[in-house]
C-alpha cells in the first residue's frame, strides 16, 4: 500500500453509519459515526474480524465424518 501510495486514499478506524450508492452521479455518499459526511467513487467495507486473536478450542479430527466414503 505505501508502495503505491495509496495509503492516502484510505480511512482507516472509520465507523459507517450509512452508505447509499448515488446512481446518477456513480458516487457513494457516506455518513460516519461523528455525523461526518463523504463521497468516493469506490467503497472498501472491512468489518475487522481479523483486528482481534480469537482464542479457539484445538481441533479434533477425531470427531469428523466423511460423508462421501473417500477417506483412508
């Protein structure tokens, strides 16, 4: 992304509150969370269900079935 300079371009930790394409002027119009309001030609949503570590339980294989009789 800096590579190419498009870290610019980017609104990282924005919450959206709404965003409506505008079909007549291809734009989307965007409200923030602190009423701020934005247009942009393109619209990236990213929820950010990567930002967190998730603690899971370990696998077990041992519980799995092979429901087409292909396995080993």
């Amino acid at each position: 992304m800096d590579r190419y300079g498009l870290r610019r371009h980017f609104r990282f930790g924005t919450e959206i509150e709404s965003a409506r394409f505008d079909e007549s002027r291809a734009l989307w119009r965007l409200r923030t969370a602190v009423r701020k309001s934005v247009e942009a030609e393109v619209l990236i949503t990213a929820c950010g269900i990567f930002a967190y570590r998730r603690r899971t339980a370990k696998f077990d294989a041992s519980v799995c079935r092979d429901p087409l009789g292909t396995a080993p």
